[in-house]
C-alpha cells in the first residue's frame, strides 16, 4: 500500500488567535514591569534581648542604639529611619549632624526626632513613657502632636500625654549607666 503524500504546512491567519496571544503577551510584559517596580523588599532588622543581656549598636550612620533587658525591636532602613518598639526599653543617640531622622512606632504613636538622645519605653501592662536628654521630639497622637524637650519626660497612651514633667539627666536610661 502506498502511503498518502503530506500536504505542504500551509499558514491560515487568525485575528482570533492574534489578539489572544497579543493578550498573553501584554500580560506577561505587565507582569514583568510589576515585578521589576515592586521587587525590592524593603530591608528590616530585628533586635531582641533576651532576660539578661543588652544590646548596644549602630543602626545606621549617626545612630546609635541600645536596647534593655527583654526588649524587642524592627529597624526599616529608609529614609526616614523607621523602627517599631514591640516591648521593652530602648535608647536613642541621634548625631546633630546626620541626616538620618528617626520615626518610632510605640503602639499607636508616632515619635519622630533627629539630632536628639532620649529613651522610650512600652511595658507589659501598655504604658509608654519617652525621655528626652538633648534636643527635642515630636509625638504624633490621634488628640494632637505633642512635642517633649530636653531634660523633660512623659508618659502618654492612645489618647494623649499625661504626667509630663521635668527630669535629671541620669534618669532617661538609668539602665545604661550599668553597661
């Protein structure tokens, strides 16, 4: 038997199968340029002590940070520095010169200072409290900014500062001075 002769591969246009694959292909391209613009993870570091160490460190140029006993921290490194306090005490040293701004997360509140040494602290039962060594910082409530200078603390929540008043410059980390 005689097999039967292929017939030469013969191409049919289809505006159909065009425009599905033109479809298939913006999206991929789509895709593609998303990922590219999204990609970059932002860059977070956490710091956590345990019951008896403390931690001091660099966390970006001109800022130095130490961190209590049992303290747990996330630093953002953008601009401005972002950092979290989930618990416990932390210190700030912020050089005047740097560039490098500092915004910290405690709760619901917003601090935000540069060029400034003060410590913050957020305990087990929800109480916050910031003291401020040198220069000053600004904290941003749902009632309003309240801004906290040198040589004063406050203790503040949710709903706004309570407690504020003038302090001794060995007690806005009294915790540091035993390193």
């Amino acid at each position: 038997m005689l097999k039967p002769k292929p017939e030469p591969f013969k191409f049919v246009f289809n505006w159909r199968r065009f425009l599905v694959h033109c479809a298939i292909m913006s999206g991929c391209l789509m895709l593609g340029l998303m990922t590219w613009y999204f990609g970059k993870p932002p860059s977070i570091r956490f710091y956590e002590t345990k019951q008896e160490e403390q931690l001091a460190t660099a966390i970006a140029p001109g800022i130095d940070m130490a961190l209590d006993m049992s303290s747990s921290i996330a630093v953002k490194l953008e601009h401005p520095l972002q950092i979290e306090l989930f618990k416990g005490k932390v210190y700030f040293d912020i050089d005047k010169n740097t560039p490098n701004q500092l915004e910290a997360k405690v709760g619901n509140a917003l601090i935000r200072g540069s060029g400034t040494r003060c410590s913050i602290h957020m305990s087990e039962n929800g109480n916050k409290h910031v003291a401020v060594a040198d220069g000053h910082i600004k904290i941003h409530l749902a009632s309003g900014i309240y801004q906290i200078n040198a040589f004063e603390q406050a203790d503040f929540n949710d709903d706004g500062i309570s407690q504020h008043r003038l302090m001794a410059d060995r007690n806005i980390a009294p915790w540091r001075s035993l390193q």
